[in-house]
C-alpha cells in the first residue's frame, strides 16, 4: 500500500509539472545546435542552411542561432500544431537579439499568412528605425462580443533601440486588446483591435519569411506562450539573465514560476535554493541580493515572489565560522 501511494504522489507531481508548462509552447535555446523544442509540447524547428550556431551568447553559456542569408527556404521553420493554433487571444513572445540594420520591415517572427488579411501576428523591424514592431492582423469576431478585427496593426514599435549590434531582450505580450513591450526590462504599452483573435493554421517562421525580408543577425533563448504572461515575470525574465550570479535561461526562470505557482514547493538550481515567500518590498520583477548573499525576486503587486534560502550545507558552514568567531572573541 504504502508503494502504491508513492507511485500515486509521484503521478500527481509529474501530472502537476506538465500543467505547468502547458502556457510555454514553444522553448528554443539552441543550445544542442538544433531546433530542439525544450518545452513540454514537441514544437520542434526545421533549420534551414543559413543558420549556423554561435558561442557569442547574451549571458551564461551556451550557443546562440545566427542567419547570415536572405531566402526564405533557410529560415527556422515550426510545423503547425494543436498548440501553436491555439494562440488566440492571448500571446507571449521573449527572446534575445542581435543585429545591425538590414532591410526595412524586415521579419524577424511571421506565424500567418500577412498577405491576406486573415489572422496574422509577426515582428519585424519597424520600418527604417532601429527598433522591433509588433504587427498584428485580426478579422472581425462574427458573434458576441462582436469585436472589430483590423489588418495590418503595427503596435508596440515604441521602447529603446534594440537594433544596434549589442545584445537586448524583447518581450511582447498581446492580452485580449491590450499589448505590452518590454525591452531589456522597461515596458511601454498600449491596445490594439482583436477581433477574433489570432488562430491559424500556418507554420511559425523565426528570422523571417516574407519572401527576402529575413532577419539578418542572432536571436537566443526564444519562448513561447500561449497566455499573457505578467509585468512582474515578463521583467523577471530579463533580470534573473542580466545578474551575474545567476545568469538562468528561460528553462531556468520557467522553474522558478514554478514555484512561485506552488506547482512546486521548491527548487535547487545550483546553489541556490529557492521558495515562495510573501511580505517582499519592491516593484514586480525586481531582483535583489541580500546582505547573507541570498537573492529576493519580487513577481507581483502585492509582495509575493521567491527567495533563495542557505544549502543545509552552507548553513553548516556558516554556523562553523560563526562558532570560530565566538571562540576568538572569548580568547581575548
């Protein structure tokens, strides 16, 4: 009996994990050379023979994805899906990039046909700035709530230049007609038209599509979701890549949402270990070291995030110094 409950509760928490991670559809790190989808859901890309793999990565290690060509047949293709269709009304996009300016309007995403006017979100450069655009294509809802569609919608092409041959993090959340953008962690947003939503049946094209108009340059670390990921994750996704000591990946932060969910009660990632705590100051997403070393990583409004908490073992340690502290102080 006792076996059987085991097996049972080890069913449930393996059941509890893939839940988890039914929102990111799609994780590409590229760090096995390949096209490898790290998310649970088996979207794996097709690469073309333009793309090689690169050590010159925005944080920690690992290999980067670089197009060096313009041809449509070379990018990296995802073939259709049940999860790839079901980005509707709510989306995410995070990824690293980085590039010099090549054509105007060049695509860097493209999951729809843009031609057409049917259902389409892509981004690309905006037009000959040196900055990412959104554009997204919706048809009109043909029953309630009615909501207005709109072709061709070129939002969220505001922030800090991100095209300038330097590393920068994107992240693009569409919620049910509303948009925010974040760039190396600072958002600006705004509303667009969703009628229907943003369902199809096409192929996800990364560095590019439309004909020629490919993305010259480096992309890394590309998730994507099916959901709207919060302010205070979105920032954290940047934030918990950009500090030194940790340097953690997407597959890394996804951990940590984990549990700050409590699909997980806790994490290790190397030496740290990480709980849900609330009562923490701060904006959502911020990220702090405490005085002991350990990190406090705030992830929503009302002062709820993760901590990192001393190994049992550096708990011991640091009783053995604290003792041998006390023992010179009593000598003299």
């Amino acid at each position: 009996m006792t076996m059987r409950i085991a097996i049972l509760m080890l069913g449930l928490i393996v059941a509890a994990g893939q839940s988890a991670q039914a929102d990111l559809i799609g994780y590409w790190s590229f760090d096995g050379s390949s096209g490898a989808d790290e998310s649970s859901t088996g979207n794996n890309a097709t690469v073309g023979s333009s793309i090689t793999y690169e050590t010159d990565v925005p944080f920690g290690t690992g290999l980067s994805a670089q197009n060096y060509a313009a041809n449509s047949s070379n990018v990296v293709t995802v073939p259709t899906s049940a999860t790839l269709q079901s980005i509707s009304q709510q989306l995410t996009v995070s990824f690293w990039m980085k590039a010099t300016a090549g054509a105007n309007w060049v695509r860097i995403f493209q999951h729809g046909n843009e031609t057409d006017g049917s259902q389409t979100w892509l981004i690309d450069r905006f037009d000959n700035t040196f900055r990412t655009n959104l554009r997204v294509d919706t048809v009109d809802d043909p029953g309630p709530p009615f909501v207005d569609g709109n072709f061709n919608q070129n939002i969220a092409d505001n922030g800090a230049d991100t095209i300038d041959s330097t590393w920068h993090h994107l992240t693009y959340v569409l919620d049910n007609g509303a948009w925010r953008k974040y760039v190396d962690g600072s958002e600006t947003s705004g509303t667009y038209l969703q009628g229907a939503g943003l369902s199809n049946t096409r192929d996800l094209y990364i560095f590019g599509r439309n004909g020629t108009g490919q993305y010259i340059g480096q992309l890394d670390d590309i998730g994507l979701r099916n959901d709207a990921l919060s302010a205070g994750k979105s920032i954290a996704i940047y934030n918990l890549a950009t500090e030194s000591a940790l340097a953690y990946d997407l597959g890394l932060v996804e951990q940590l949402f984990d549990v700050f969910d409590e699909v997980l009660p806790e994490v290790t990632i190397g030496d740290y270990r990480w709980i849900k705590k609330g009562g923490l100051s701060g904006a959502a997403g911020e990220l702090t070291q405490q005085p002991d070393g350990e990190y406090a990583l705030v992830l929503d409004d009302a002062g709820f995030g993760v901590v990192s908490i001393p190994e049992p073992a550096s708990l011991t340690l640091l009783a053995i110094a604290g003792a041998a502290v006390m023992g010179r102080t009593r000598r003299r």
